[in-house]
C-alpha cells in the first residue's frame, strides 16, 4: 500500500506534474476525515452502548433487589407457617422455645433471638431461648434488661411490639435496645399468653445491609401470638394433667380406703356369720327337746291333758317349727356367705322345676283363685344350678307371690335366654312394695310394712336367703314394683355351657 | 502412601484387557440436618457407612454447615471410622445429591481400588507463616507421602478468610508444579465472615489449609464455569498492586462502579455485599474466558481491594449474570467433566456463595441439573464456598491453577 503510494508520489514528482500530487493528496485527506468520522461514531457508539449499560447494570440491581425481597418474604412465610405448626403442637414449655432454631430465623431474616418472661414471683425477666448469641453477651443482655425493666413491663402491659424501623417517639428506646442487644436491625414482639407469665420475642441482626419492613414485623408479631398461644395450651394441659393426676390420686386412696372398709367388713359379716351359725346350732340341740317334751305331752303317753293345757302345747309345738325353721334359713344364709355350702351344679330344666313348684303350690293357688301365666322360651329352659337350693328360691319367690297376690289374681312367670344366662320373671297382681322399702328388701329379718304382713306370720329370711343362692349361682337378683300394682322379682341363672 | 501391592501389576494386565471389569471406586454419602453435632456425625456417618457395601474404608470427605463446626463433630466421626484419614471443610450450605443442607454434614466415605493412591497434609498459621510459604510447606508435606507414584490431583481446602489465597495456591505451585491440576475451595461460614474451618482427620482448624494429593491411575474430569458476561466498555487497569486496584482508565477504581451503579461512594460501601455478589469485574484472558475477581474492601481513597490479583494493564469489563446464565454455565461446567469421564463414581462440588445469592429459592435447580447428568445415585458432596482454586483454560495460561470467584467448579471422579 505504502509502497504503491511512494512509486505514485514519485512519478509525480518526476513528471513534475504538481496538479497530479493535490489530487492524490486531497484523495489522502478526504479517506483520513472519513476514518477520523467512523472512528468517532464507533466512539459514540460504544460510549453510548455503555450508557445503555449503566442503565441495564441500575435496572438489573433494582431487579434483584425486589427478586431478593421476594425471596425473603416467601421464605419467611414458609418458615413462620413451619414454625407455627412445630410450635402449636407442642405442648411442653421448654420444648416450644427449642422449636424455634438458628435455620427458621435466617429464614425469616435475622441472626440473633431471645426470648423473656417476667417471673412475677421473682419479679425479674427470666431467659427462654436465645440463637446465636455467646454467653458472655447473653449476661449482657440480662443486665440491660434488669436496668430497663419499667420500659418492657410497659410494652407487654400494653402489647406493644417496638422496631428498628425509624419513629420519632422512639428514638431513644431503639438505640438503648440496639445497644443492649447487639443488632443494629431488631423487632421486639409481646408473648401474650391469657393466663401466666407474659415476656417479650427478640430478634435481630447485625447486618446493616438487611432492610425491615412493616411486613418484618408483622411476620415476628405473628409468631410471638404463636408463641404465646402455644404457651397457653401447653400451660392449660398441664393444669389438666395435673388435675387429672390429683383426681387419680385421690380415687387410688378412695380405692384403698374402700377397699379397708370392705376387708372390714367382711371381716364383720363373717363375725356375724359364724356367731348366727353358733348361736343357731346352740338354739337348735334345746328347741329339738322342747319340741320333743311338747310332742310326747300331746300324743297323751304321760296321760290325758285337760284341753286349755293340750292348746297351749299345740302353740308351743307350732312355734317350735317356726323357730327351726328361721334357724335352719339362718344357717344356710350363714353356710352360703362363708361358703361352706357347696353348690352341687347339674344340667336342669327350668320348665319341670316351675312345674314341681306350682304342683307344690297348688291348693294355696286354688284357694286364693289365681291364675298362672307361664311363658317359657325353648331357648331358656335349661339351668346349670344345685337343684335342691333353686328350688329353694322357686319356692320363697312363688310362695311371696301367692302371699301378696289377692284372690282371683295373677302370676305370671317368664324364662327369657341371655347372652350365656337364662332370667327368670315372677310377677303378682299383688300390693307392691312402697317406695320407701324397696331399698331394704332383700336385707335380713326386713319385713315390709303392710297388712298382710302383719297377718301372715314370717322370719324376713325369705329374699335375703334367694339372694344368696342367686350369687352364689354367679347370677343376679333386682326388682320392679310399684305400690298397688303388684311386684315383678326377677333373677339371672347360669346356663350349661354348649 | 497408602497401599502398594504385590499384585497390583497382574491386575491392571487384567483390567486392561476386560475393561468392563475394572475395579471401581466405592463411594457412599450419609447425611444429617440434626440440630446437636454429635447426634449429626452420627447420623451421618452411620447412614453412610450402612450404605457401603463394603466394611473397608480408606477416605473420608466431610462437609458442614458452620454451626455444626464443634470438634465434638470431627470426634464422632473419626472415633466411628477409626484410623480412615478425613478431609473437608465448612460450608454457607452442603450441596449433596440428597439436597442442599443449610444446616447439616455430609460424609463421602471412599473404598479405593488398589491402582490409586492418595495422600493428605495440613498447613497451620497461614497468616503468621505467609500464605505464600504456607502453601509451599503443603505442598511439600503432600508430596513427601507420596513417593515413587505418579501424581495425577490435589484437592485443597483452605480457611475462606485468608487474605490472599492466590498466594496460597502460588505456594502449593511451586512444590508441585505450575500447570499441576489443583482444585480447591475457600472454606466459608453463614456470610459472617467470622470464622470459617477446615478439617483435616480430628481436627477442626481455622487459619489453616488442609489438601489431599491424588496418584497412581485415578481418572477424573474437571469443569469450571461461571456464567457471567461481559457488559459496557473495556476499560484498562492504570495502577495495581496484587489485589489492590488503585486506578481505572486513569481514574480512582471506585469511580467506575459509582458509575455503572449510579450510587455514591459512601452508597457504595453499604452495599458492597450486594454489589460484590452480582457485579465483580472481569479479567479478559482469551476469546471469551474471563476471571471473575469479587470486591472485598472499598478504601477511602477510591481504591477496590478484590478476593485475588488483579495485574496492572490488565483489561477489564463490569461483569453481570442472571439466574438462566448462571445454570448455562452448570450445564457447561458438567459437560466439560464429562469428557473425560463418562462413568462418574462421585463428584466433588464447590459452588460459590454467590451464585448461590444470586439463584436464590432456584439453588435447587441447579442440584437437579447435576443430577440429571450423571446417572442415578451417584453421590456427590461439595460446599459453598468463599472462592474456588481451578486451571484456566486459556493457552497462555498453560493450565495454571488461579483463584477464581463466582465459579461453579467440578470434579468429577470414575472411568
């Protein structure tokens, strides 16, 4: 190029033509101008180009900004709503505050947390929890905070939280608390559970690039209501469990204090017992002479006895039966309750018991006119009892029913088939049993207050001795009565098992 | 130097010849995000150990947030694996392929086939020391075990806040070569910067690195990539000093963030953390490689103090990324690793903390990316770091092992 140039240039010269070097030397000029030109777009260009840069680099700033604090914000939602669930399913004191650890803060954007609460006992601010601080700055802490105490008495006794968010009106407090705390950026939020000690969440950071907002704050407040609510449930189930362990308590010494006055009182009973079973025995060896002097001086062997003394020895004679009678139901009442009678258990049909029972009955049922209803399920007709002893109860309990049954009156007998029992129903048209005795009933020597009773002689053995029987069978014996619409008995018996 | 056996010849005859049978590496990761550190490295260390299937040990790579970083953690560990050497370092979060783990350990449990060999080495008191004669005791103790084999890799870790890594890595250089392939991470803590560790067998150490030097025939695939572009002008380095920028084009370095920001100097300083994070600057190297230095101070005087060299007459550009060219540059750094080695055993992770800034709540993207290019349950640990040792690619630089910011580093380790 610079060679071409010079050769040009040279013959120029040579040829001396002056003209021709103008040409080529205003030619030059013009191509460096253009050159100089495009040099100089091409700057602007690219100075432009970084302008537009500056631009792109202050947008892109702002949109990372606005990205990051949208970051921030949903990772600290889902932190609070994490948070939240841990906390409200606590239930222990301590563990609530555990729950809240250095991996929820950062995310919801701070460094450092600790939490008081005011011991009204002590009357001083205890320490929760605290993350990320060294113990030498937690006593610090504590000490600010003894010195202060007025002002967070305040904030909880009005739930007011206080931030590093600029306001006038508190200027001071914030730079005390920056101070005491050690974080340029905090937010205090109350723990306000409804009942007990009350304290104050703090949380903060260091970093002076984090920026707070309302929203900051909002999300603290939150969590201190979490806190405080957790609190209030944790403190209410313990107040239930402690109830319920003093309610324990008292029924295991209840427990025991029956459980004394039963062994007590089996101990008495069978006192009872064996002095009814001694004296019984004692009794029967004179009544048995008695009886037998009264039977030779009736059947007239010593001699013809004038008629006053023959009834008067006919009354000794009969009340000599009673009484051995009512000897012989307490003994046996006596025998069943110490157990020394011995059930001798067998297959039984009820159906042929009844039967015997009623045949035994009947002149008594002819003479009164009553009618005997028996429903009896097929199911049900077989017993697992001691045949003599059921025929005992069969027998006390028809027998009543024939008693307090007024003539041209009804009994109705049902057998019905429980799970592994079978349930006898006898019931009379009879007086009934008033309200007020129905309690005392199947209580020995318990005679109901009424007119045939006081007609018909009786010991008041009857009930309490098909009682016994009745249990000791493993079975069960209840009443319904009402007072001049007759008495329905009814009793459990076991039946053979299949 | 551990383990060289008489029958070590017979058998690489026999993997040479059925490849398909060559003996693997066994790796098995365990991991624990419990709350104390010792029921942590139990857990950890139990689930990993009960996922190897074999009972022998011979490396340990541990990873953990920084507030589990107590010594109980170290001592739980190695007291459950006995005499196995453990390598690691602490972490803003532990990347693995169970997830990323703000606050938890990783243990990368290796059983070794018989042809590699390795060696580990710690250096203390960087700082008393100098980084630069720190970095050559490393290296020098790194190569005293391992005599007589050829070197194939150095892993190193060092604490995050060491003022000049480049120096540190200078060191290692001079003992184990300049274009040896090292691969290293700057230990890191919660974006504190307090304190951050290194562990090296049962101890927990700040001030320190700790590295571990790979031989015999261990394969492995390396990708660097940072993902961020070049925008505005170039601009010219008019005075520096190692990582100190005086001027730019003639004018005090801040000024040209002043610039492309828009902020003040004073607005500059408080958001320096931010800034640093998202617009570092580059160094052009060659075509489109550039090295990504972050702002670390801002002097009174306008001057930019960087997290590694900047040499003067160096061009420049204000670098920018977003979260699309971020996750590219993974893609890239992956498929790099994968040229050499296509049957990964484990990889080994090192992300820096600003990118994981930057993805935000879609960190867990760039996990699946990993994931998806390397088959199932393939373990990988790593940590976030506060800068990352790597080679450049650029020809000139002759695979020189630089500190690098920004970057998402891979190692990649099988057949």
């Amino acid at each position: 190029m610079f060679a071409t140039e010079f050769l040009l240039y040279l013959a120029c010269i040579l040829g001396g033509g002056i003209s021709v070097f103008i040409v080529m030397w205003s030619w030059k000029l013009e191509r460096l101008n253009q050159a100089h030109a495009e040099i100089k777009t091409l700057r602007r260009s690219l100075d432009e180009m970084d302008e537009q840069a500056k631009l792109i680099v202050r947008t892109d700033m702002e949109l990372n900004r606005t990205q990051e604090e949208l970051d921030k914000k949903i990772s600290g939602l889902y932190a609070l709503h994490n948070l939240s669930q841990a906390v409200s399913t606590t239930l222990e004191e301590k563990q609530i505050f555990n729950m809240v650890d250095s991996a929820y803060l950062q995310d919801l954007g701070f460094q450092k947390a600790c939490a008081f609460l005011w011991q009204t006992n002590e009357e001083k601010f205890v320490l929760k929890m605290q993350i990320e601080y060294f113990p030498d700055e937690i006593e610090k802490i504590k000490k600010a905070i003894e010195l202060d105490k007025t002002f967070y008495l305040e904030l909880i006794k009005h739930n007011r939280g206080i931030s590093s968010i600029y306001r006038e009106e508190n200027t001071q407090a914030i730079e005390k608390i920056k101070h005491a705390f050690g974080c340029r950026i905090f937010v205090i939020s109350c723990i306000m559970p409804k009942e007990g000690e009350k304290g104050f969440l703090f949380v903060g950071t260091e970093d002076t690039d984090t920026a707070i907002t309302e929203g900051d704050q909002e999300l603290i407040t939150i969590l201190a209501n979490q806190i405080g609510q957790a609190l209030e449930n944790a403190r209410l189930f313990e107040k239930t469990w402690l109830a319920h362990q003093e309610l324990e308590q008292k029924v295991k010494e209840r427990t025991r204090e029956l459980t004394v006055a039963l062994e007590e009182l089996k101990i008495a009973s069978k006192r009872k017992t064996d002095f009814v079973s001694s004296v019984s025995h004692e009794l029967r060896t004179p009544l048995t002479s008695i009886k037998g002097y009264a039977s030779i001086l009736l059947a007239e062997k010593l001699g013809q006895l004038p008629p006053e003394v023959k009834e008067r020895l006919e009354k000794i004679n009969r009340h000599s039966d009673e009484l051995t009678h009512m000897i012989n139901d307490l003994l046996d009442i006596a025998h069943i309750e110490s157990g020394k009678i011995i059930m001798k258990r067998q297959s039984l049909e009820l159906k042929s018991i009844i039967e015997k029972i009623l045949d035994l009955f009947s002149l008594q049922l002819k003479e009164k006119q009553i009618s005997v209803r028996l429903n009896i399920a097929d199911l049900a007709q077989n017993i697992f009892a001691d045949t003599s002893q059921i025929e005992r109860v069969f027998i006390n309990l028809v027998g009543n029913a024939i008693k307090f049954t007024p003539p041209q009156g009804e009994i109705t007998i049902t057998t019905k088939k429980l799970d592994d029992q079978a349930q006898v129903d006898i019931a009379d048209s009879g007086c009934g049993i008033p309200e007020e005795e129905q309690g005392h009933i199947f209580e020995e020597f318990y005679r109901v207050d009424n007119a045939i009773n006081q007609q018909v002689k009786g010991s008041g053995l009857g009930l309490s001795l098909v009682k016994q029987i009745v249990q000791a069978h493993g079975g069960k014996i209840w009443f319904k009565s009402k007072e001049s619409q007759g008495t329905t008995l009814s009793f459990t018996l076991p039946r053979p098992s299949q | 130097m551990t383990r060289l056996s008489k029958y070590t010849n017979i058998l690489l005859i026999f993997q040479a010849t059925y490849p398909s049978l060559r003996v693997k590496i066994k790796a098995s990761i365990g991991v624990s995000r419990e709350k104390d550190c010792t029921q942590a490295a139990k857990e950890a260390i139990n689930q990993a150990k009960a996922n190897m299937p074999y009972k022998k040990f011979d490396l340990a790579f541990v990873f953990a947030s920084i507030d589990l970083c107590y010594p109980s953690l170290l001592k739980t560990i190695t007291a459950e694996l006995e005499h196995v050497p453990l390598i690691g370092a602490s972490g803003a979060a532990v990347i693995t392929n169970l997830g990323i783990l703000r606050h938890g350990v990783a243990v990368l449990l290796l059983n070794l086939p018989e042809k590699i060999f390795f060696n580990i080495g710690c250096v203390r008191d960087i700082n008393t020391k100098t980084p630069l004669s720190a970095g050559e005791e490393l290296g020098a103790k790194l190569l005293y075990g391992l005599k007589n084999v050829s070197r194939d890799l150095g892993v190193v870790f060092s604490d995050g806040l060491i003022k000049d890594n480049h120096a540190l890595m200078r060191g290692l250089q001079e003992k184990l070569g300049a274009s040896f392939p090292l691969v290293g991470a700057s230990a890191s803590d919660n974006l504190r910067f307090l304190k951050t560790c290194v562990f090296f067998n049962q101890e927990m150490l700040s001030d320190a690195a700790a590295g571990i030097l790979w031989g015999g025939k261990l394969n492995f695939g390396l990708g660097t990539r940072h993902g961020w572009k070049p925008l505005g002008k170039p601009r010219m380095v008019t005075k520096s000093y190692n990582n100190a920028v005086y001027t730019i084009d003639g004018l005090p370095a801040a000024k040209v963030y002043e610039e492309y920001l828009g902020r003040d100097f004073n607005e500059l300083k408080k958001e320096l953390k931010h800034i640093t994070t998202l617009y570092p600057i580059g160094i052009f190297l060659f075509e489109e490689e550039y090295l990504l230095r972050n702002i670390v101070a801002i002097e009174e005087d306008g001057v930019l103090v960087f997290q590694g060299d900047v040499p003067q007459g160096s061009q420049i550009r204000l670098m920018i990324a977003t979260k699309e060219s971020c996750l590219l540059a993974t893609r890239q750094a992956l498929a790099e690793t994968n040229v050499k080695v296509k049957h990964p055993d484990f990889l080994l992770v090192f992300n820096s903390i600003s990118r994981y800034i930057l993805l935000g709540r879609d960190a867990s993207k760039e996990l699946q990316i990993i994931k998806n290019s390397i088959p199932a349950d393939t373990p990988f640990v790593g940590v976030y770091t506060y800068g990352e040792q790597a080679p450049l690619k650029a020809i000139n630089y002759q695979g020189k092992v630089y500190f690098h910011d920004q970057t998402i580093t891979i190692l990649s380790i099988g057949e």
